[in-house]
C-alpha cells in the first residue's frame, strides 16, 4: 500500500493524494511559453472563452426551448424572447457568440497558416484543430435547425440532400439521417439531440486533444525561432527571467492573454446588448413553411465560402469541388513541402499564396452571399476554381522554397 | 511462455466478444435512425384529377413534399416535344404536367410564372420549363415525377401503376 502520512496543511492533504502541485506544474506554472508571441497568441484563449459562453447561454436556452414541430417556434420567439426573464440575453448570447466564434477560428486558422504554426511535430495541432472546425460547424448546424423557421428548415432540407452525393442518388442515406421523407418531428429531434448532447462532448473532448497537442511541442513564435525550451526554462527557473525566452503559462502568458480576453468581451457585449441582429437571420422569424422556398436562401455568413465553390457548377462537379474545399485544409502540413517553420512574410512565393488564398476566401464570402445571377455568377466561379488552383499548386510553390 | 500465451487467448476471446458486441450495437443504431413506419405508412395520397384549371400550377402535398399539377392547355399540347410529350401523364382524357416540386440539385420549391410558362429555383438559379426540363444548370435533371396509379379519374400518389412504371423503365424519371 502506498504511504500516507498525517496531513500538514489542505493542500498537503490533497498533494498526497491528488498530486495537486505536480499537476499545476505540468499544466500552468512550468508550461512555458515563448515570450516573441503577439495578440494573434491568444485567439486559442479567446475560443475557449467564447466556448464557455456558448455552454452558459445554451444550458438556460434549453430550460424552455422545446424540441416539437409544433411548439418550437413559439417557445424561442414568444417563451424566450417575451416571457422569460432576460430570456433575450440569453438567446442574444448564444446567437452572437456562435457567430463570433467562427470569426476568431478564421483568425485563429489563418494565424497557424501566417506562421507555419502546423509542422515540425505540430502536425496533431493542427488536425486536432481542423476536428475542432468540423464539429463546430455541425454545432452550428444542428443549432439553427432549432428555432424551426423558414431558414432552418430550408438550410436543413438543402444541406441535408448533400447527401444523397449528386448523381449517386443516395436519397435512402438522407431518408435515414432525417428519419422521414422530409425535415419533420424525427428530424428536429435528432438535430436537437445532436445539439445539445452528442456534439458538445466530442467538441470538450476535442478541445482536451487540441491542448494536449500543444503541451510537448509547445506553441511556435513570430520569429520562427527553434527554441530549446529545456534549456531556457532552466535559466529562467534559475532566476534569469530577463535573459530567458520563455515565461510560465500561468501566471504571465495568462495575464497577457485575459488583457486580450477582456478586450473581445467588451466588443462581444457591445454585440450582444446593441448590434446583435446581424446573428438573427430576419427570414427565420417565419415559421417553418414546407410548401415554400424562401425568395433568396443562404447559409450564415462563416459557410459562405464554402457554399459558393458548390454553386457555379453542375451538381456532381460541385459536390467534388465541396469535398475537396472541406477536406483540404486537413492537408495542408503535408502539401507544404518547406521544411521552413517561419513567418510567410519571410518565405517568398508562399507569402503572396497565403494572402491570395485569404483574399480569394473573403470574395468567395461575399459572392456567396449575392444573388447567383450575372456578374456575380462570373466572379464566384472564378474565386472557386482559384481556391482549387491554389491547393493544387502549393506542392509545387514550397518544394523550390529556399532554407531559411 | 506459458502464461503470456494464456493472457493472448483472453485477449482474443475478449476481442471477439467486444467485436460482436460492436457490430450488434452498430445494428441497433442504424437501425433506430430509420424513418419510423408510422411515418413509411402516411405515404399515400389521392387527388382528383377533374378538379383542376388549365395552365395554372397547382400545388399538393405528399410525404411532406409538394406536388406539381399542371393541366396542358391546347397550346401547350400542340407546341410540345416529344421528350416533353413522355412526361405527360394523361388521366380523363387530360393531359398533365406532374411532377415533385422540389429542385434536383438540393430540393428548393421552384416559382412558377405563367407568363413566362416556366420556373425559376432562387437558391441557385436552376431553371426548368413548364413540362419540368432543366433549361439552366445546377440541376442535373428534369423534375422528378412521384410514383402513381390511375383509378378512373383518380390518381393515387405512392402507388405504383403500369403508367409510372413505364416511364420509370425508360429513364423519364428516377
Ligand atoms: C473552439 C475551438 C478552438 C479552441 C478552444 C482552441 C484553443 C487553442 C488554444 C488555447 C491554443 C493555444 C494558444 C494559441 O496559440 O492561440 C491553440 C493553438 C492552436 N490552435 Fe486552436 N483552438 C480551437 C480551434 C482551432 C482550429 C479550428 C484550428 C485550425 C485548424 C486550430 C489550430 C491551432 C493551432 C495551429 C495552434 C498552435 C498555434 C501556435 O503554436 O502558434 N485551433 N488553440
Ligand atoms: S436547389 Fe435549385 S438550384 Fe440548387
């Protein structure tokens, strides 16, 4: 049996049997971060913070939203919106912060992509992350099917016939994920379900994954600097802490990282309290109408790109351009031939990729969001077959790519 | 050496008894997501054919989706192509435009306007004429028409009859 002694103190207690301090060592205090990191380091904070907002809103969201064909516009437009105390906080919480948080996953994304944030043993961050993005989105799915409006049910019967892949006519595959002919009862409860249970967990437990990643590579740096973090946690720990290049997690990262939390709440909470329609798509304060389109249908703004790479082509040619579009991103640290882990600004032709691919990404936001007519018809399939040609030429682009 | 290879047979005789439970729970999943048959056996609708005006659209509903009737005007009926003629379905003497209402490429509710005599997907922009063939892409194929049986004057919509079952054979509709 192993050996206890008589507790000195509370925590003694606990180090005894919880190893408490040893924990706190490995996760906070002797967790060290490269001090050469900027704001764009704590968008990874600002996600788990907007998570938890997330977590909060839904959980009172969920005390009155029923999950019934017939009851769940009322309960959401009239129960929680009118009846129930700050109801309304509630719902604008959860509507904002589902839009924000795809905003700062973007950042977030394209900050790995700026600093070449996914190699050299960062590979599992990397796809923990690109996980993370596939749940949130089907998060985001599954929760705007809830309010059974004009918008849910059409996003929900459009998306969901993605699945019978085209020419493949797989209509029994989408008869079974919606459990009837058409979005109906078993539909809605199965997305509600999706929502509030199943996807929550694999989303914490993804987040889990995501940072356990991060813990032996630790995070990289704006230099792109190969820092041996043995060698300077001894000096700093040693009492050099000005001569170091890195710094504890807790407290000093963190006091960093809440200074740029704190800023996003007070932005998020200007959102929520004066702007917060923009997250409330107005076509879904109609009830769910199965026997009529609405005029213009469109996904929220952060599926966008991704929608308008399906939409200039023929459906099975736009199905595979929608697959690829999904899939890619996941690649990335292999179809990145550079052995060089450093800022883009410093690595020649993937510099002007990376900003052709951001700025290719925001047209494709924009056409996706506009009638599919004229001009915009023309633009849009000249953005999607760009992000295509971009993808398939990064190979080549980083193999030539100089050691730096 | 003799206990490790005892340790192994457990290990396998766990492995299969996990598997088959897998594979039994994988079943019972699948099969709990399956439209239930309540919902499989709602699936029928009758409509009466003489009801209907010539040249305006009419809208029904079967499994939760919308139905096309459009009775052909004499126009219509002269001006059209043969491929638009094998679409017909003809009932009373009648000839009709049915179709499901919803676009191939991702299932919208395509508009109709008479005037135009055809219909306009604003999703993404697919266009069908008034018999139900695609005139501009993203849709892959012309509407498709639900399965029916002819009684008299009567169609029954779920059912399979002779006339469906024609144009099924012959690849007019899925
Ligand atoms: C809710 C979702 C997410 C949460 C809570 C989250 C959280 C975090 C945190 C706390 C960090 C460490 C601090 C930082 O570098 O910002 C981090 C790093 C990272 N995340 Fe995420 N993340 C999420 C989604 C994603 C997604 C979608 C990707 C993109 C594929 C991604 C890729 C990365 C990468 C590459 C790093 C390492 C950055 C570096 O080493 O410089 N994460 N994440
Ligand atoms: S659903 Fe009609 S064009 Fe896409």
């Amino acid at each position: 049996m192993a050996h206890f002694t008589k507790a000195t103190s509370v925590k003694d207690w606990l180090n005894q049997r919880l190893a408490v301090e040893k924990v706190e060592k490995v996760m906070a205090s002797e967790y060290w971060i490269p001090k050469n990191i900027n704001f764009l380091w704590a968008m990874g904070m600002v996600l788990a913070i907007t998570f938890a907002l997330l977590l909060v809103s839904g959980i009172f969201l969920l005390m009155y939203y029923q999950p019934h064909v017939d009851l769940a516009f009322d309960s959401v437009n009239y129960t929680i919106m009118r009846e129930v105390d700050f109801g309304w906080l509630w719902r604008n919480i959860h509507g904002v912060a589902a839009s924000v948080v795809f905003l700062v996953i973007y950042i977030h994304m394209f900050t790995g992509i700026y600093y070449g944030s996914y190699k050299k043993g960062r590979e599992m961050i990397w796809i923990s992350g690109m996980l993370l993005f596939v749940t949130f989105s089907a998060e985001a799915f599954s929760g705007y099917m809830l309010p059974w409006g004009q918008m849910s049910y059409w996003a929900g019967m459009v998306i969901t016939n993605i699945f019978s892949l085209g020419g493949l006519h797989m209509d029994g595959l989408v008869e079974w994920i919606r459990g009837d002919y058409v979005p109906a009862q078993a539909f809605l409860s199965r997305f509600f379900m999706l929502h509030v249970l199943l996807l929550p967990l694999a989303i914490m437990g993804l987040i889990g994954l995501h940072f356990a990643a991060l813990r032996i590579p630790h995070v990289n740096n704006q230099d792109g600097e190969e820092i041996d973090f043995d060698a300077e946690s001894k000096k700093y720990l040693a009492g050099d802490k000005a001569g170091s290049k890195v710094m504890r997690f807790a407290n000093d990262f963190m006091s960093k990282d809440m200074m740029v939390v704190g800023i996003f709440l007070i932005f998020f909470f200007y959102l929520v309290f004066y702007n917060y329609s923009f997250a409330l798509d107005p076509v879904n304060f109609d009830p769910a109408d199965m026997l009529k389109t609405p005029a213009h249908i469109y996904p929220e703004w952060y599926f966008l790109w991704s929608y308008e790479i399906l939409r200039p082509f023929s459906v099975n040619i736009g199905l595979i351009a929608f697959g690829f579009a999904q899939v890619i991103f996941v690649l990335l640290p292999w179809l990145d031939r550079s052995p060089n882990a450093v800022p883009a600004s410093r690595r020649g032709a993937f510099s002007v990729w990376f900003w052709l691919l951001l700025i290719d990404m925001i047209v494709l936001t924009a056409m996706g969001k506009l009638p599919p007519e004229g001009i915009f018809s023309t633009i849009g399939l000249v953005a999607a077959l760009a992000f295509i040609v971009l993808w398939i030429a990064l190979p080549f682009i980083t193999m030539n790519e100089k050691k730096v | 050496m003799h206990n490790s290879s005892r340790r192994g047979f457990m290990g396998k005789a766990f492995g299969a008894v996990a598997g088959v439970g897998a594979v039994g729970s994988l079943v019972a999943m699948k099969k709990s997501w399956d439209p239930l048959p309540s919902v499989k056996a709602a699936g029928f609708t009758t409509l009466d054919m003489t009801i209907y005006p010539e040249g305006e659209l009419i809208t029904e509903k079967w499994r939760g989706k919308p139905i096309f009737v459009l009775k052909k005007t004499a126009e219509m009926i002269a001006s059209q192509t043969e491929s638009q003629k094998a679409r017909s379905v003809i009932v009373g003497g009648s000839e009709f435009m049915i179709a499901i209402g919803l676009c191939t490429h991702l299932g919208c509710i395509p508009s109709y306007s008479a005037t135009e005599k055809s219909f306009l997907c604003a999703c993404h922009g697919g266009m069908f004429n008034w018999a139900g063939e695609v005139t501009k892409v993203p849709p892959p194929r012309a509407f498709d028409i639900p399965p029916f049986k002819i009684e008299g004057n009567n169609m029954i919509l779920g059912e399979v009859g002779p006339e469906f079952q024609a144009m099924k054979d012959s690849g007019i509709t899925l």
